[in-house]
C-alpha cells in the first residue's frame, strides 16, 4: 500500500486528516484542534482494495487551482507516497464537485 495522507484545513483551526501507511494502519484527526480525539485502526482488505482501485482509476490528479474570488475557507491536499518520491497534490474542495475520479478517493478516505 503506497502511504497516502488527506488532509482539509478551513477556518476557525478547522482541520481534517487523514493518514495511511505502508502496512495499512490509518489515523483520522478530524474537528477543530480542541475537539473530537484521534481515531486510528488498520485497512480491511476491501477497503484496502477499493482505494488502490481508485488510485488507480485516478491517475495523476489533474490540477484544480481556485477559481478567483472564491472563498479562501478550505483548502485540501492529497499526498501520495512518501519522501522524494511522493506526490503532493493541493486542491480546493469545489474540484470534488468537478472531479468525480478524485471525489471517489477522497469519499473512500472519509468513510474511515
């Protein structure tokens, strides 16, 4: 499993995060930064599945910059891989609503 981290920040320290490493373990930090504790488990062999699928299905991300004048409140980067062979993806999340091969990823990521 290549390690892959999700991670939404918005306003008011909202933040989102959501972590896998290599041997499918996953933490999810989600609420503001003084609320709801962190949670963690590993990848079943589905769920394991269905996100090397759709990072499959997805590919290199296309890019997604913000369009002028939109909210600045959430900001989203995906990161697949690690160190220098890592690929570090920022989006806004209105690209959901464009991109339904990253929405899918991203949906799988926040059903943990």
């Amino acid at each position: 499993m290549l390690p892959i981290k999700y991670q939404v920040v918005g306003e008011e320290d909202y933040a989102f995060v959501i972590t896998i490493n290599h041997d499918g373990e996953f933490s999810v930090s989600s609420g503001t930064y003084t609320s709801d504790r962190p949670r963690g488990g590993k990848l079943s062999s589905e769920q394991e599945d269905e996100i090397i699928a759709a990072l499959h299905v997805l590919g290199i991300p296309e890019e997604h910059n913000m369009p002028e004048g939109a909210a600045d409140a959430f900001k989203a980067q995906l990161t697949i891989g690690e160190g220098s062979d890592a690929v570090v993806y920022p989006f806004w999340e209105g690209a959901l609503e464009e991109d339904s091969k990253l929405l899918k990823l991203v949906r799988l990521l926040e059903k943990l």
